[in-house]
C-alpha cells in the first residue's frame, strides 16, 4: 500500500471502525477494518481513480456494503487463495474464478 492509500485508510478508520462494529453485532466476529478495506479496494473500486474520490463517495460506498456482499468476496478470495483445485493451473484458476460478460 502506498503512502497516500495508507493516509487515507487513517482517514477512513472511523468508518470502517463503525461498520465492523455492525457486522459483528450481525455475527460476523470475524471482519475487521482492513478486510473490509481491501474489499472495497481490490473488488468494489477495481476500475476506479480511488484517489480521486471524495470522502463522502468512500464512507457511502462502505456503508451500503451488506454481509452478504462482503462474505461472498472473502469466500470467494480464500477460495481463489487456497489449494482447493490441485489439479487447476493458475491459468484455468484464474478463468474460473473471473467474472465473465455475457455474450
């Protein structure tokens, strides 16, 4: 993470404080701050110039996130991330595991 990406992550940490608060009075004791950092980096804002955005832009993004959002992409991440398909190439993983458009 770069200089600016951490500024503005120490920015952030009231937020991102709050709503994993609220995922763990729903159950979800496992999320923290920087999980759900890194979804909102590395799935929700992939194409976006994240520097450009406002504050307003990144605390809305973060509160309109559900559970269900978020533990699809941490399911999905550990899936991607672990050795469940041996028999996969990096190759084969990496188009089984992208999004594709529909034809």
């Amino acid at each position: 993470m770069n200089q600016q990406m951490k500024d503005l992550y120490t920015h952030m940490f009231p937020a991102l404080e709050s709503k994993k608060n609220e995922f763990h009075f729903y159950g979800y004791s496992v999320v923290t701050e920087k999980g759900l950092w890194d979804y909102l980096v590395e799935k929700k804002w992939k194409r976006k110039d994240i520097a450009a955005m406002r504050p307003h832009e990144i605390v809305q993004d973060l509160f309109k996130l559900s559970p269900a959002q978020f533990m699809t992409y941490t399911q999905t991440e550990a899936q991607r991330n672990s050795s469940a398909f041996p028999e996969l190439s990096e190759e084969e993983r990496a188009i089984l595991f992208s999004p594709r458009k529909a034809d």
